[in-house]
C-alpha cells in the first residue's frame, strides 16, 4: 500500500526536477500565459467541483462499505463464539446431570444402606460440580459491569497468602503423589521488594489462586511449582510455572475462552473457566496475560499488572 502512494509523488517529484533545472541552469525558461475566458475558467472550475465531490463520494462509500464489512465479520465472530459456547456449555451440563440421574437411579435400586450413601455421594458430588460451574460463569458475567474496589495491595504479602492456602492444603489432603508436590514462592528481596499496587484484591487473589490451582491440577508427582514476581516498568508481572506435562501448540490460543478444554484437560476436574476468568480480572486492570509450554516439560502463565490505575 505505501508503494501505491508512493506512486503519486513521481510526477510531484519530476516536476519539482525540471523546475530547479530550469530556474538553477542556463536552459530556457520562457514565461507562458494562457488566455481563458471567464466562462470556460466557471467551466473548468465546475468540473473540477465535481471530481472533488466524486472523489469524497467514493471515499465514504468505500468506508461505509469497509465499516459494514467489519460489523458482519464482528457479528459472524460473535455468532460463531456464542455457538461455541453453548456446545461447550452443553456439554458440561450434561456429563454431570446424566451421572445425577445414573445415581439417583442406583439410590432408588440400592439394596443396602452402604450402596445408597455411595449413590448419594455421587449425586452430591455433581451437584458441587455443577454449582462451581454455575459460580464461575456468574463470575466473569459480572466482571464486566462490577466496578472494581480498588486499594494499595501488598503484591508479596498476597502471593505468600496464595502459596500458603495452597500448600496446607496439599499437606492435608489423602495422596502421597500431591503431598510431594512443592510450592515455591520466589519474589525479589534486594535491591527492594515488589512494589505495592492499586487493584481490587479479592480478584488478584482470585486469579493467582485459579493459576495455582491449575497448575496443581495438573501436576504429576514430585512436580515442581514456582509463584514468581517481578517488577517491569510500569507494571508488575506474576509468573506460574510448573512442571507438568505441558499443553500441546494448538490448544494454547484457546486456553483463555470460556468452557474450553485442550486434549490434555478433557480428564481434569473443574468448570473450565479458570484461565478465562484470569484474563478477565487481568483485563479489568488494565493489564494482559500469555502463557508458554512445552509438552512434557512443563508451562509458565504470566499475568501483566500495571502498579497505578488505567
């Protein structure tokens, strides 16, 4: 496109040529006048009001007409996520109602007391399932009107809270392969701490615990786990990282939408709508997320925060 433009200024460029050649050299330079009568001049003029007006036309049209373009794409997008979407939706509702049913059907059928506890543990446990879910949604749905309790947060004091929930809870649950699971928490000490920034804490905490606990999700034994901040510039930057089994390359530019499950998550508890509510509290801010892995080596989701509010 520049070189089409360029285009234009050759004939500029070749007339401003001759004429310092013309008025810097010895070469003659005549003095031409042209004798026009004042109703071919109106004429003249008038053709070229017209052109001008043309012209203006077309470039409206032209940008209406783009305009229209972007709004259909816009719309087809929309139509497409919101198809997307309700698949996805579908199909996160009906695993657990067919298992409420299934279990509901065993409670009915069980011929002792141990069978229907055992059926009622069932349905309970999809009850939660579904309630999170719901939770969840409700979430990022009022992350877009909820205005944001802003306050001075301590970046640090908040990660250590985030790493020692999560670490108890390791500690406390029923799997010898989770309780090898470490958590570090690695933040800068000198030549000064991280510094403080002015953001909702509740949704912080939010997104740092939702990191967390996907990065334990899907963590293997003896698998190592690193809650890492950093101050660049203007922002600060919070860094998950683990040493799980990765996620595959085409899965990583739709981990952030809503419901999404990659090939290695179809298996995985939970609503899938942590990492979406992530960027969705991080967006609020006024700040943005990317994540990198590698198959079998492990994945780093880094979350942008700037220290001031935008």
């Amino acid at each position: 496109m520049r070189r089409r433009w360029g285009f234009i200024l050759v004939p500029v460029g070749l007339g401003l040529l001759l004429a310092i050649l013309l008025n810097q050299t010895e070469l003659p330079n005549p003095v031409m006048r042209v004798l026009i009568s004042l109703s071919t001049l109106l004429l003249f003029l008038g053709i070229l009001l017209s052109m001008g007006i043309a012209v203006g036309l077309i470039a409206l049209w032209l940008a209406e007409r783009q305009h229209q373009q972007k709004i259909a794409w816009l719309h087809t997008e929309s139509t497409q996520d919101r198809r997307r979407f309700l698949q996805r939706l579908d199909h996160e509702l009906k695993n657990p109602l067919m298992a409420i049913r299934a279990g509901l059907a065993n409670f009915a059928n069980a011929p002792t007391s141990k069978s229907r506890r055992a059926a009622l543990a069932t349905v309970d446990g999809q009850t939660i399932r579904l309630s999170r879910l719901t939770t969840d949604l409700r979430k990022i749905a009022e992350l877009e009107n909820r205005p944001l309790e802003r306050s001075a947060v301590d970046l640090e004091q908040l990660l250590r809270e985030v790493v020692e929930v999560n670490q108890d809870h390791l500690e406390a649950i029923d799997s010898p392969e989770l309780r090898s699971v470490q958590i570090k928490l690695i933040v800068p000490q000198a030549p000064w701490p991280l510094p403080t920034i002015y953001a909702d804490w509740d949704l912080i905490y939010l997104a740092v615990h939702n990191l967390l606990d996907n990065a334990l999700k899907f963590s293997r034994p003896n698998c190592a786990i690193e809650v890492r901040g950093r101050e660049d510039g203007d922002f600060v930057v919070v860094e998950v990282a683990d040493t799980g089994p990765g996620i595959n390359l085409e899965d990583i530019p739709h981990v952030w939408e809503e419901l999404y499950r990659g090939q290695g998550g179809r298996t995985a508890q939970g609503s899938g709508l942590g990492l979406a509510l992530v960027k969705a509290i991080v967006d609020r801010h006024g700040g943005n997320t990317a994540i990198d892995s590698k198959i079998d080596q492990g994945t780093v989701v880094t979350m942008r925060l700037p220290k001031t509010a935008t």
